[in-house]
C-alpha cells in the first residue's frame, strides 16, 4: 500500500494533468472569443456579466464551499458511515440549491445596480446589454455550485482526477458552442456557452459521484444534523475571508494607480505569469492534502503536523526550482510572452522586473495555501480569517512603504513579502493549536534541496552567457531557447535532487501503487 504522502502525491500529480488540460483549453478559449469579438464594448458588457457571476462562484461555491464541506465529510467519510455519508451529501445538495436560486433571483433582480456599481461609465444600450446579460448568466451559480459540492464530494473520496478534468470539459464545449454558434448569433452566443460549460462541469462530476456511491440527489434538511450545521457555521467566516483576501489586488491597482501610466498593466502581466505554477501545482497540492487531513482526529495532533509539514516539503520541492527559473528567465519569458505590437522595451523591463519580485513570493504563496488548508481541516475558521487579515494589513503597509523607495517593484515585492509573513504567521498558528512542531526547514533538508537548486541556477546562467538569448530570432527560435533553458534546469535539479536522497522522490516513485477506493 502506497505511503499517505505518496497517496497525496499521486492524488496531485492527476490534478495537475486536468489543470494543465483546462489551462491550455482556458487560453485557446480566450484566443478564439479574441478572434471573434475583438475589443468591442458588445465584449465589455459581456466581460461585466461573466466577472459578477464569476465573483460570485469564487466566493460562494468553490471557495468556501469547498472549505466547509470537505474536512466534515471526509471525518464522516474516515469513520466508514456510508449511509451517513450519503445522507449528509443529499442534504447539502437541497440547501445549495435554496442558497443558491435565492442568490440567483436577487442576482437578476439586482442586475441593474450591480452593473451601475462595476461599470459606471456604462449607460444607454450597453448598461441593457450588460443588464440582460448578467441575468442570463446567473443561473450558471447553481450549476457551479452542485459541481462544486460533486468535487468536493469526489475529493474526499480520493477521486482527483474527474474534478480537475472537469473544467477542460466546459472549456472544450464553451470553444464548439462558441464556433457553432457566434457567427449566427453574435455576442449570444457567449452566454449560451458559458452555461453549457457550467452544465457540463456540473454533470460529469455529478455522474462519478454517483457512480461512487454518493448519489448527489436532494435530500429534505435535518437542520438539527450536527454534521449539516458544522458545515453551514463554517461556510460563513470561511466566505468572509476570501471575501477580504480580494482585497490584495484591490491595494495594489489602488496605490499603483498613483503611479505612471502603464503600471497596473505591467502588474497584472507579471501576475498571469505567477498565476501559472501556482494553480498547476500549488492548488492541486492543497486540495489533495485538504481531506487527508480531515480525516485525522482530533487527537492525532502528531500525526497531522507531520503531514502538514511533509506537504509543506513537497510544495517547496516543486515551487522553488520555478523560483530560481523565474527570477534567471524573467526577461526571455516575459519577451517571449508579450513583447510584440505597442508592448514596447519600458514594458518589457518593467514587467521582467514584477515577475522576478512576484517569484520571491512564490514559496510564500504556495505555503500559505496549504497552511490555510491545515486550518480548514482542523475546523479554525476564525484563525483562517486573522492570517488573511494580517496579510492584507502587511500588503497594505508594505505597498504603502515600498512605493516611494522602489516604484512599481515595490508593489509586487510588497505583496510577496505580505504573503510570506501571512505563511509564516498561518504555520504559527496552526503549530500553537496543535502544540506540535512542524520543522519544515531543518538543516539537513535545506542542504539536500539547496545544492541541486544551485546546479541548476549555475546550469542556466552559463547557457544563458554561452548562447544569449537573441530578440531579434524569429519566434520559433525564441521558444526553443526557452524550451532549452528551461528544460535543462529542471532536469539538472531532478537529477541532482534525486541523487541528494531528497525523500521527495520516494513518495513520487510511490505514487504508483495500487491504491483503495470508497465503498
């Protein structure tokens, strides 16, 4: 039987497989309604729309929803109470869809103020437009909402895979719909696709979760279910801190603002590219460990901070190489990328500049979401919400700060080294409610990963100063210089830390055992 650690492993490495299917199919997505529509104000009222939807699926359904609902599920799961299981999924199921539709109704009954209030400039045929379509596109909350619980059903199942491919599906119906139908229907087509998506995503999890003994049917509430009220009394302070954590970028475009032209753009550049590894590995990480650890008793303190802390280990193993190949690759990236048409050199600099102080978070970034997951599944939604609230206190002091010594840069190094403190102070926390240590950085274990890491930095720079990288090559050749550069570093760090011993290796080679279901 696999270790726990390479269970969670391979649970990570098959969300990372759907991931990056969504991530490629996202992109095309945009490429195609790019082509189709262009930048027309038809396209803006469209983007209004689907941004309050959107808002509200982040919030209500995979955010918190997802928080709540696992670390209790997975305990009745981990107690071997089918029945009870089942029971508590079909429940759930019922008040989703009240919350929901009552959601949805005033989300179309709202629609004309809550356009006012995200696009003000908008008036006359495009405020209707946009009003119109904001009503049609609400009900696609309900369908997110039911996938949203099916994942994390099928989650705490350990069943990762349908779930992360899931969102590849809609993708892949949203681009058919959308080259079926825009040519005849024009900027309706998109919300037609946008719910069929939503459907799509809802029902092929909905279907496996059935298959898996959890029929997602609903069920009259037992609102005196102890397990029922433990997930609605944690949905609440779990939505209100995701709620504050969209603040962070909020600061930043505000203080940025002040700044000279071009510096929000140049922001939010550097933050696509960042976004990147930390949804194809950092989330699939998290989500993988979330009901492992809710599995664990309230008494086994030990046992869960050694997981915490190997979970940690195995997020650094992964994340930091991508530190040091962001930070020595900024600039042929980011030309890579963006430099073309009114992209010009200023541009270019500046955003290689963010990306390489966005990267230095990275590690912040990506252990904070995994601390936060220890939080949930420990059930300490007020503590959650402190950490979010001091990272949101630090970005706004660091941003504050760090603007008049470094302009821009200080932004994104503002908000990385806000997201370290809050990584920091979440560990804190959840070793001070455990009463155990969770010592993610021993000496030993830093010695095994930093000598790989340094092979493979040393690897880069003397390409990078053998065969500089050439602006001027055509694209192909600017992409095989990547491809190399890139390619070269992770297989100098893969050998080198494969043979330092790191542990990381033996739970990946694990990962391919045979593995246990739910029945």
């Amino acid at each position: 039987m696999a270790s726990p650690l390479s269970k969670m492993v391979r649970h990570a490495m098959r969300m990372m497989v759907g991931t990056f299917a969504s991530r490629v199919l996202g992109l095309l997505r945009e490429i195609i309604t790019a082509a189709l529509f262009g930048a027309t104000r038809q396209l803006d009222a469209f983007l209004v729309a689907y941004t309050l939807a959107n808002l509200s699926r982040q919030l209500l359904a995979e955010g918190a929803l997802s928080a709540a609902f696992v670390p209790v599920f997975s305990r009745v799961v981990a107690e071997g109470s089918r029945e009870k299981a089942k029971h508590l999924a079909r429940q759930m199921t019922t008040v989703l869809l009240l919350a929901g539709g009552g959601v949805v109704a005033a989300g179309i009954f709202g629609a004309p103020l809550l356009v006012r209030l995200m696009a003000p400039g908008f008036s006359g045929a495009d405020a209707d437009l946009a009003v119109l379509l904001t009503r049609l596109m609400f009900p696609f909350l309900i369908l997110i909402s039911v996938a949203a619980l099916a994942m994390g059903v099928l989650n705490s199942l350990d069943s990762f895979f349908i779930p992360a491919v899931a969102p590849a599906v809609s993708n892949l119906l949203f681009i058919l719909l959308l080259a079926i139908l825009a040519p005849r229907t024009g900027i309706w087509a998109l919300p037609a696709a946008v719910l069929a998506g939503g459907a799509a995503q809802m029902s092929l999890q909905w279907w496996r979760s059935g298959t898996l003994g959890v029929p997602l049917i609903p069920g009259r509430p037992n609102w005196a279910d102890p397990e029922l009220k433990k997930v609605i009394c944690l949905f609440l302070p779990y939505m209100a801190g995701l709620s504050l954590n969209q603040v962070n970028p909020v600061i930043s475009r505000m203080v940025g603002s002040f700044l000279e032209g071009g510096t929000i753009s140049v922001l939010s550049y550097a933050d696509r590219v960042i976004q990147l590894p930390l949804g194809l590995f950092v989330i699939a990480i998290s989500q993988a460990v979330l009901p492992m650890l809710s599995r664990l008793g309230s008494e086994e303190t030990e046992a869960f901070a050694l997981m915490t802390r190997d979970a940690l280990r195995f997020t650094l193993f992964v994340i930091l190489p991508v530190v040091v190949g962001m930070i020595l690759l900024a600039r042929p990236m980011i030309h890579l990328l963006f430099v073309r048409g009114a992209f010009n050199e200023w541009a270019w600099r500046s955003t290689s500049r963010a990306l390489a102080l966005y990267a230095l978070g990275l590690p912040g970034m990506a252990c904070s979401t995994v601390v936060m997951r220890g939080l949930y599944a420990r059930r300490l939604p007020k503590e959650a919400l402190k950490v979010t609230g001091i990272t949101v206190a630090l970005n706004l002091f660091f941003c504050v700060t760090l603007v008049h010594l470094f302009s821009y840069a200080g932004l994104a190094l503002a908000t990385s080294l806000a997201f370290t403190g809050g990584a920091l102070m979440g560990t804190w926390s959840l070793r001070r409610h455990l009463k155990a240590p969770i010592e993610v950085l021993s000496g030993e274990w830093i010695l095994r990963h930093g000598i790989p890491l340094f092979l493979m930095a040393a690897v880069i720079l003397a390409g990078s100063w053998l065969f500089p990288y050439d602006p001027a090559s055509r694209l192909l050749g600017k992409m095989l210089w990547v491809l190399i550069a890139v390619s070269a570093g992770a297989v100098v760090y893969g050998i080198a830390s494969w043979l330092s011993g790191c542990d990381e290796w033996k739970w990946v080679s694990g990962a391919f055992r045979k593995e246990e279901r739910f029945s």
